[in-house]
C-alpha cells in the first residue's frame, strides 16, 4: 500500500517537474522559453545565459523524467 502512495507522489512531482522544464525550454504553460530564460540567467549573472539555459532546461526535464519513470 506504501509503494502505492510513494509511486503516486513520484508521478505527481515529476509532472510537475516536467511542466516547468517545458516552460524554460519551449514556453508552453506561460513560460517564457529560452530567450526568457536566457535573460533571467544573465540577469543574475550566469553568462552566457542563454547558452546555459538550454542544458538547465534539459536537466530538469531529464530529471523530471527520470523521476516519473523510476520503478
């Protein structure tokens, strides 16, 4: 019953998860895509920020991935 519950919260977190990396990568969802992304990162000093937003967007939705699909 536990591993029920523990799988169900997995899915919902990394849902989750997957809809904000759509929102750095792509702008779906009201984001505002990687130019925005870009922007904010080099707002707060990470340069070249678009050039970093990519592999951020790209590890979130791996990790997002990753943790809806564990077993």
């Amino acid at each position: 019953m536990m591993a029920v519950g523990l799988f169900r919260i997995r899915v919902v977190v990394g849902m989750l998860l997957l809809g904000h990396a759509a929102q750095k990568l792509f702008g779906w969802f009201g984001g505002h895509g990687l130019v925005g992304t870009g922007a904010f990162f080099d707002g707060i000093g990470y340069r070249p920020g678009r050039r970093l937003a990519l592999p951020a967007g790209l590890a979130e939705l791996a990790g997002s991935l990753l943790l809806t699909l564990a077993c």
